[in-house]
C-alpha cells in the first residue's frame, strides 16, 4: 500500500499536493466530531449529554473556521488555475461553497440545538411525550430555515436543505417520482398473502445475536479488522477514520430481523466506506457525492442479497446453528417467506422493502412542508397520523410509534428522500451489474461475493464523490434517474408472477 501511496502523490502536481494536505486536517477534525458523536449515541452516561453538545459546539466551530479559511479558497484557486477540469478541487470548492454560506455562530448554535434536540427526542420517545420534544424540534426547524436562506434556492427552501445530501436534486422532481410509486406498491400491498413472521418473534439470546451480527457483516463484505459493532437507539454508520467504521444496532431478543438487518444495512454503507481506504482515494474524494448513493449500498446488501432465496441457501444451516431451539424446526422456504413477509406497517426501521418507500413519502411530504413553512411544529403529531392513514390505511396510536420514531429532525430536514433515492440508484445498478457479471443469484449460491464488490469497486468506489449520483447513473445505465428497474425489481419479487 506505501509504495502505491507513494507512486500516486509523486504523480500528483504540487498545488494538489497542497490541497490534500489541507484536507487531511479537515478530516482529522471531523474524525474528532465523528467519534464523539458516535460515544454520544452508544456509550456516553446519561449526565454527559449536556457537556457533550458543548464539546460538540466547540468542535464544530474550529472544523468551521477552518474549512471556510482563506488559505483553503487560495489552495482551491492554486488547483484551478493550473487544472481548471480537476476533480478534487471541485469537489472542494462545492463544499467550501456551502462552507461559507453559514456563518460559524450560527454553525455552532445548529450543533448545540442539534445535540440538545437528540437528547430530548430519546427522553420524549421513551416516554411518548411529543411536548418535551416540540420546542427542540422547533428550535432545529428555525435554524434550518435559516440556513436554506443562506445557501440560497430558486424554487422552495427545502431544495437548498436536499442539496446538501443529493447534489442537483429538487422536490419538484421528487414528487413525481414518489406519486409514481404509490399505485404500483399499493397493488403489490393488495397481492401480499397476510404476513406470518412467527419464527422471527421466538427468543433469540442476545449473546448469540451479538455473535452472529458479527459473522454476517463479515459474510457481506465488511471487514471486522477496521470497523466494529456497537449497541444505540437508532442504528447508523459511522466513518470515524481511515480503517476504522464504526456500525450501529440495537438487539431485540424476540424480533430477530431488528438487529440482523440492520447490521446488513449498516454493513453496506460501511462496504462503501472501506472501499475509499482499500482502493486508496485521496481524503479530497473519499466519500459519496451523497447520501442516496450511500444508501444504495446499503439497501442492495440488506434487501437484494439479504433477503434473497440464493444467499440464505448457503447462509441458513450457519443461522441455524447461532439459533438452534428458535429456527431448528424453520425450514429455509418459510424463513425466506418470513424475512420478506410485507404488509402495511407503522414504523419505518422495520417496513419491508416493498411498503418502505411509501414511508419515505410522508416523511418527504411532510418536512418539505414544515421546511417551506406550510406545516407548523405543533400540528405535526396530527398530520402524522393524517398522511399515515394517506399513503398506508393506518393511524397510529400515539406518537412514539408516529412522529416521534425517528431521529432525523433532531438534526436534519431534506434527508429522507435519499432512502428512496438509493432504492431507485440500487436497481439501476444491479441491473447493469448484472448484465456486465451474471445474475446475483448465480453468484450468491455459491456464495461468491467477490465478482460483486469487484464491480462495485470498479465502476463506483474508486471514483469516490468525482460525480454526482445523477452522473454515476448516466455513466452506468446509459440513462436517466428511473424509478422503472426498482418497480420491475419488486413486480418480480412481490407480484403475482413470483
Ligand atoms: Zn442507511
């Protein structure tokens, strides 16, 4: 790896030598944000919080000051006036650009709210008390705005708040695309037989959850000797550093695909994450241009290999074996029937993938209308449950399993629709994957990961965050952002035909 390192940088001119080396304290700082936030939301004692979103304020400001420094727009410069097409230094200058937008008051305001925000949310859902959570979340929804004002939009705010985590993507082009799913995955819904998922509900020790989490993050790809697995509230995926990211899951002992799945989900964006280390990106590009391609990653492995017939043939007899009094008796067709059993549910962690996006809907309708200023804080527990009984027949019963559920709004609006983004990106991909390697299945039976990551690194992880998703499909596909292949994924999977 040194003499590969070594043998690029010499390739590299000077100025941009000099930009990397400036980013690399960048990265170095927010290595620092990143580990505090990850012991904030896994290890840190109750009494800590307080001082925590202080840390994090602070913190938050020298990251600030320094990405918005004078000497980084002279090193952005230095690069374009030699190289006016390079690729780090325009990825730098779109960040730096919406750097400087904000000024470092209200970026550490935004951090101490955000903190503040995620403590009270964890205490109002615990006690389902939407109250002690209301003036947080209004408190983060004002500074939000703020900030859209900041950056700058041309339709609505809420595309300057998208943008930053899918970059070119507007609510005006979202909304077809949602509206379009909504007929075809209510149809599939009508299709479903009713759901029995009896056997994920026996008791699974969670000593040998913890176990198996491990063995099958491995199986998928992500490498236990540079990353590792903590218990939280809300699963995430945490890039702390270079080798080292950091998954999240919470453990369930009579709802196994609470923590299996989301170690799966989990461990796709951490593949992603790896890769940028394995394939030795410099740190200027070593990330997705946006969260809907990370989160293609992540739905591919959870839902296309992780629920598929041909990955469990191999895997099952090693479930089994964690799990011996609760799947013993569980043949491989009824635990595959159950780990895609769909119907209409009320919490988005644990929808199928096939009701899921509809989830992401109201999501999407409804922080695009608090963000815009359509919707207030106060009125979001009742539009909840109205866009609920909207898009999936139900309403919920209080709001620890409505409006409270999510940990998002604690410290962003404009994120959600990126899930749905990377459900659409993940079948694109895999069916030009799959024209290029052999169908999944294929691979999957005989347990062959690799012809897979090796695609993956070749045509996406290798570039890092050089293109927009939008550009990553044009070059792949051919073609435009098109929900067809994800519609044509779950016909054949969900439809009457399968
Ligand atoms: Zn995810």
């Amino acid at each position: 790896m040194t003499a590969t390192t070594t043998a690029s940088e010499q390739a590299v001119r000077p100025e941009v030598q000099a930009l990397r080396g400036y980013t690399e304290q960048l990265v170095a700082i927010r290595s620092g944000l990143a580990l505090l936030g990850w012991d904030q939301k896994t290890k840190l004692p109750r009494k800590g919080h307080a001082d925590r979103g202080r840390q994090l304020g602070v913190l938050a400001g020298v990251l600030h000051e320094r990405a918005t420094s004078p000497e980084l727009g002279k090193l952005i410069s230095a690069v374009e006036d030699v190289d006016a097409d390079n690729v780090e230094a325009r990825v730098m200058r779109r960040s730096y650009r919406l750097s400087t937008c904000l000024p470092a008051k209200h970026v550490v305001e935004f951090t101490q709210a955000a903190a503040n925000a995620n403590q009270a949310w964890e205490e109002a859902r615990e006690r389902d008390d939407f109250d002690l959570f209301a003036p947080h979340l209004e408190r983060v929804l004002e500074l939000s705005r703020t900030s859209a004002e900041l950056y700058g939009y041309e339709t609505e705010p809420y595309d300057a708040l998208h943008d930053l985590y899918e970059e070119g993507m507007t609510a005006a082009e979202l909304e077809p695309i949602f509206a379009g799913l909504r007929d075809p995955i209510n149809e599939l819904i009508e299709q479903q037989p009713e759901a029995d998922v009896s056997a994920l509900t026996r008791t699974f020790p969670l000593a040998s959850q913890v176990e198996y989490c491990e063995r099958i993050a491995a199986v998928m790809g992500f490498d236990m000797e540079a990353g590792r697995i903590d218990e939280t509230v809300h699963p995430f995926c945490s890039g702390v550093g270079m080798h080292d990211t950091r998954l999240t899951t919470r453990y369930q002992s009579d709802w196994l695909p609470a923590s299996l799945f989301s170690v799966i989900h989990e461990a796709g964006h951490g593949i992603y994450d790896q890769g940028f280390d394995r394939l030795g990106l410099p740190r200027t590009i070593a990330d997705a241009p946006g969260l809907g391609m990370h989160e293609s990653q992540s739905r591919m492995y959870e839902n296309v290999i992780g629920r598929s017939r041909a990955f469990w043939e191999l895997e099952y007899p090693e479930l089994q074996r964690a799990f011996p009094t609760a799947l013993g008796d569980v043949d491989l067709d009824s635990f595959v029937r159950q780990i895609n059993a769909a119907q209409r549910s009320l919490i988005r962690v644990e929808a199928d993938e096939l009701t899921y996006n509809l989830h992401i809907a109201i999501r999407f309708e409804l922080e695009r209308a608090m963000t815009n200023g359509d919707l207030q804080v106060r009125d979001l527990p009742e539009a909840w449950n109205a866009a609920y009984e909207k898009w999936l027949g139900l309403r919920p019963p209080n709001n620890r399993d409505g409006c409270l559920q999510d940990v998002h709004w604690t410290s962003s609006f404009g994120y959600f629709p990126t899930y749905t983004l990377g459900n659409i990106y993940a079948a694109q991909f895999v069916e030009a994957c799959e024209a290029q390697i052999g169908s999944f299945d294929d691979h999957l039976r005989r347990g062959e990961l690799g012809p897979i990551h090796g695609w993956f690194d070749e045509n996406i992880y290798r570039h890092g965050r050089s293109f927009t998703g939008r550009e990553f499909v044009e070059r792949i596909t051919g073609g435009p952002i098109s929900p067809e292949p994800l519609l044509r994924y779950l016909d054949g999977k969900f439809g009457r035909s399968a």
